[in-house]
C-alpha cells in the first residue's frame, strides 16, 4: 500500500526522522504535532498541513468573537507552531490538490485530525426555506471564514426581529448572545466590518434557545450560561415552570455539578421581567420543532411539548405551539465528512479507529491514524482535545516501539511536490504575513485585528509580503 514501509526499513533517526502529516492545523492537529515533538524517543519531523491558508480551526473559525480570553487560545497555539520540527502547510486541499495516496507516498505516517465540519439537520418541514440557517453557516460567516455562503446568510438576517436557536450547547448559546448583542458590544471585535454592518442593521427584538429537553439535560456549560446575563441591552427571561424536573432529573441534576451550577443559575433568572426598548433573550425547554412556517421565507415555527422518559429522551405529548421567527438557527450537532480516500462512518460521522489507529474494513490500517472530532465525535471543548491527540500520539509510539511502523524510502519533499503539482501552500511565514495584514487592517478602526474573510485577500496578503 502505498506510503506503508516495507518491515525490513530501518527505524527512524535523527537523519532519517518518522515524516509525519497531520492533516489539519486546528487544536487536534496541532495538539498532536506538540506532543510528537515534546517526547524524546523517535525523531520526527511534521507537516501540519491544512485546506485553509489560516492555522488554528475552530478556534479561529468557530469561537464566537466576542470571546477574546477563548479566541487567545490562538496565541498558546501559535508557540506549537514555531518549534522548528514542525511546518505549517496550509492552503492545501487533500484530494484536491493531492490525492490522499500521492501524498501517503511523501510521509511515513498521517494523522487525520480535520473535524467535523457539516451540520446536522432538523429533517422537517421547511427546513429548506429562507432564514433557515445552520449555525455552521452563521459561525463560518461572522467569524470571517472563506468558505461562507455570505449572500445567504445577510439574505437570512435581513430585518429580522425575532430569532429561534433551536439547540441548548455552548455553540447556540454563542449565536444567541451575538444576535442579542449591541453594535457597540460587537465593535471591538475582530469580526470582518460587513458583518459588524449587517447585525447593527438586524433590528433583532427576541431571541429564543430552544430545547427539546430538560434543562438538566442540556450541554452547555456554566460559564456560557452566566454571559447572557451581562449583555448590555438584554433581558434573559426563562419559565419557572420549566425549570421544574422530574424525580430522575432532579436525581441527575445533584450528581452532575455542571447540570447542578446551570440549573441554579436558571432558577435565579426565574423572576426577571420584559423591559421596554430591550432584547428579550428566552430560555425555552420541553420543546421540540415540528414544522417551519412560511412560503417566501420563514415566519414561524411550530413546535411540541415534551416530556423527558425514564432514559433521559424526549417523548412528544400532542400539545402544539407556534412560536413567530424570521430567523431559525439549527444547531443540534456537527458530522465529520469523508476525505476522498477515507473511511467516515455515515451513522457517527466518525473515521472507524481503535484507540486512534485508523481501521480499513474492521483491520488496522499502518501508518494512519485519528484525533480530535473526527476520530471521537463533536463533543468537549478545546482543551479536550489535547488528551485526545495524546492518546493518538502515543498509539503511533507504540507502533514504532513495535516495529510495525518505521521509516519508508527516500521521497520528495511534500512542498516542492505540491508545488509541481500546482498547488500555492502556504507556509509560516506566509501565515504571520496574514496576522500581519490583519492586525494593519482593525489598526485603522482601532482595534487589534480585523479578520480577512476572502480567499483571494488572505492570499493577496502573502503575495504581498513577498514581493516586498
């Protein structure tokens, strides 16, 4: 199999190092290229190799922006990226630009550690209309990242009043406190200028979370849930009634001390009122979408009471409710998708693997290997992924150690092979070219960075610096 060296090949050394890609340059991969480098016992050497031109993955494109002391994770993982074992090569598409068996054939090994990009849907009527969003769509676009459907998205913001999140994590929470936030909260941030301009246009009155379940079932976490209090111009509003669980719920509540922390929080906003002139942010739970209303566009959402069974599911109880939306926002979990050339479980969205080891046909695949989303599924936040990618690297140890990994024959460079093949990676001093132009760019409206949001400027960006 092409890139799977021969047993007699000797075991890898400071002239000859294991070559590594880690197919994606967000925390996973770069958690993973840090703990290759960090240990002593087989020298290697990584490509950190991404589609986009940017580092960093969602930490750069799904962080909400207005989180900067999140968004500064960026700066622990940039130091990742100067250790001289390490390259960044961005601006490379796997299967496009290479195909996954060519570029096998440059490496000893390859870690998959490119997430889980696409949305999963609520598989209901009118889902399809305009101002049904995806909030990887709403994400892609207010974070600036170059693969946004732009035009779809303002089209779905315009004139908006009333906004329906349908999902009870961290990222839904994120889009309602964005879409309930003032122009001059949102100012500071790194937000492309277009997208500052369109939601200071939004004239958004309510925004409702949407939950199928209990809030002792919900996954957001504590810290999410307490920011959506201190909005300047937004009122959290919730229903006592719906903060009141069942037996089960209130016995999962106590021994889960972030249900038990969310849950007090709740009940503290219990007695808060309307006020005239601001955003009404609501907390709904025990509801599920039945339908999307509308025929140009969405008006409304119909939805149904729940109760939550014995097993923590929600079981619908006939009793129906139309709550008024022009912007629906689903965001009910992420799906890893298939790099041409790669096994992706259609049901998990998840490359088969044992404890990182990529399996083809239930067999373990030499010199492949996963982390982060795409090898366990959407769920943690940042930090989660170091563990992780830890667990990965030490797999691909062992297999060293084992010797059914070690060191192929001699190959080109990936960069240069790239090259001839026609392809523009982008490389790390290309990428401090773009932090560069960023920073030069929010300089002129005072802030700290202003995210470049096209392909072709992040792009102009490093030409630019290279014919300086």
């Amino acid at each position: 199999m092409p890139g799977v060296p021969a047993a007699a090949s000797p075991p890898p050394s400071a002239e000859r190092p294991l070559r590594i890609a880690v197919i994606g340059a967000g925390p996973a991969g770069i958690y993973a290229a840090d703990a290759l480098t960090r240990q002593d016992d087989v020298p290697v050497a990584v490509d950190l190799v991404d589609r986009l031109p940017t580092p960093f993955g969602l930490v750069r494109h799904g962080i909400a922006p207005d989180h900067p002391k999140m968004r500064a994770i960026r700066d622990t993982l940039h130091r990742f990226l100067d250790h001289p074992l390490v390259r960044f090569v961005g601006n490379v598409d796997v299967g496009v630009d290479i195909p996954l068996d060519e570029l096998r054939r440059h490496v000893d090994a390859v870690i998959y550690t490119y997430g889980a990009s696409l949305d999963r849907q609520l598989d209901i009527e009118g889902e399809q209309l305009p101002g049904s969003l995806a909030a990887t769509d709403l994400v892609a676009w207010y974070t600036g990242h170059p693969d946004c459907d732009r035009a779809r998205v303002e089209a779905a913001l315009a004139g908006v009043r009333s906004a329906v999140v349908i999902g009870v994590g961290n990222v839904a929470l994120d889009v309602a406190r964005v879409l309930s936030r003032t122009s001059e909260e949102l100012e500071p941030t790194d937000m492309p200028q277009h997208v500052l301009d369109v939601l200071a246009a939004a004239p958004v009155e309510e925004v409702t979370v949407l939950g199928r379940r209990g809030p002792a079932q919900a996954t957001f976490t504590t810290q999410e849930l307490r920011e959506l209090d201190g909005l300047a111009d937004a009122t959290v509003l919730v229903d006592p009634a719906e903060l009141e669980l069942d037996p089960l719920s209130e016995e999962h509540a106590a021994g889960d001390r972030n249900v038990s922390r969310n849950l007090a929080v709740l009940r503290g906003w219990a007695d808060h009122t309307a006020a005239p002139g601001r955003v009404r942010l609501r907390l709904r739970f025990f509801r599920r979408p039945v339908r999307l209303l509308g025929t140009d566009r969405v008006t409304g959402i119909e939805v149904e009471r729940t109760a939550v069974d014995g097993d923590g599911r929600a079981m619908g109880t006939g009793e129906l409710e139309v709550l008024p939306a022009d912007l629906v926002v689903r965001s009910v979990g992420y799906r890893g998708v298939p790099l041409p050339g790669l096994p992706v479980d259609e049901r998990s969205g998840t490359v088969p693997n044992d404890t990182g080891r990529v399996l083809r046909e239930g067999k373990v695949s030499p010199g492949e290997y996963v982390a982060g989303w795409i090898k366990r599924g959407p769920s943690g936040v940042v930090g989660h992924n170091k563990h992780d990618a830890r667990e990965t690297v030490a797999a691909l140890l062992a297999d060293v150690a084992e010797g059914t990994l070690r060191v192929g024959g001699p190959v080109g460079d990936l960069v240069d092979e790239l090259v001839a093949r026609g392809a523009e990676p982008v490389l790390l001093e290309d990428w401090r070219a773009i932090d560069a132009a960023e920073a030069a760019l929010g300089a002129t409206r005072g802030r700290a960075r202003t995210t470049l949001h096209e392909r072709e400027a992040l792009m102009a960006a490093v030409r630019a610096a290279a014919d300086r």
